[in-house]
C-alpha cells in the first residue's frame, strides 16, 4: 500500500470519527428526534410523526403555559404533553373550560377537544400539570400528577415528518 493511500485512509477515519462523535454529543445535549406515539396530543400532534427536541432551550428561558414538552413519565416512557399550571397556580375545568387562578384562558389549539370537569389543583413549587391535547384519551397530570421539573428533557418546537407538515408545530 502506498503511504498516501495511508495518509488519506487515516484522514477519512479521523473525519468519521470526529462526526460521530460530534453526533452523539449533539443528540445527547442539545437535540433529539422524537416519535410521536398514540392519539393523545391530537389534533396538535398525530401518531409517528417526528419531531426536534430542544433540550437546552430551559437553560436559557423559562417554561410557558402552552409549551410541548417531553418528559420522563418514568423510567422506560417519555411522554410528550401540553404544558397547562406552572408552580403556585391553580389549575381548574369547569364546563369544557380552562381556568388558572379562576381567569379563562383561551385553548384555541384544541379544536373542539372536549376536558371533562377538574377539581381545582394547586400546582406545587418545582412542578407543572401538564395534560394532551385530546383530553379524553390522554395520561397526564390527571393521572400523574403535577410532573416534576427535573423530569422536563426539553420543549419540542420543530415537525420533520411527515414532509408535507414540516415546520415549526402550531
């Protein structure tokens, strides 16, 4: 074997290698691809579609009522919600309807989704209640309860698939 074809050989790995490494650690901190999986965050999100997490963004901004979120559900499942209480709210539906701190708020991305009627939670310091957008078929802070800050693994902003819906998510 020639020496350049030595030289070039070692220049190709060390290129790979630097690649592949940058990869890893840009999925590992910073972005990630997720599937979406099952109904519960329709009409917003849809089965298998793929999506970009941002797993820094809280780093640098706060959460915000209304952010999709992915969080650790436990220690096999990431569930992807609709951020809805931040810590010291009170969190209330009363007929099909949204109140924090007995204020309306708007849901205009549920299209219709009907919520069955919540007592009034108060969302503990370091928490959130986070719920789907298709409030009948959904596990969320109903179920959960409030969802701990910690378990927050970022705020997805970005649809890659399916191409005809790729853009940043309503």
């Amino acid at each position: 074997m020639s020496s350049k074809f030595i030289r070039d050989l070692r220049e190709w790995t060390k290129s790979i290698l630097i690649a592949a490494i940058l990869a890893i650690l840009i999925h590992t901190f910073l972005f990630a691809v997720v599937v979406v999986s099952g109904p519960s965050m329709e009409p917003t999100l849809h089965n298998n579609e793929r999506l970009i997490l941002n797993k820094i963004v809280y780093d640098f901004s706060e959460l915000q009522r209304g952010d999709i979120i992915v969080f650790h559900a436990n220690k096999q499942d990431d569930y992807i919600k609709r951020v809805i209480g931040l810590p010291n709210e009170k969190v209330e539906f009363k007929d099909n309807k949204l109140y924090i701190n007995d204020q309306l708020i708007e849901e205009d991305y549920l299209n219709n989704t009907r919520t069955d009627d919540v007592s009034p939670v108060v969302v503990p310091e370091g928490t959130i209640y986070v719920l789907g957008d298709n409030r009948l078929n959904s596990t969320d802070s109903r179920i959960l309860g409030p969802i701990s800050l910690d378990q927050v693994v970022g705020r997805v902003k970005l649809q890659l698939w399916p191409l005809n819906e790729l853009g940043l998510v309503k």
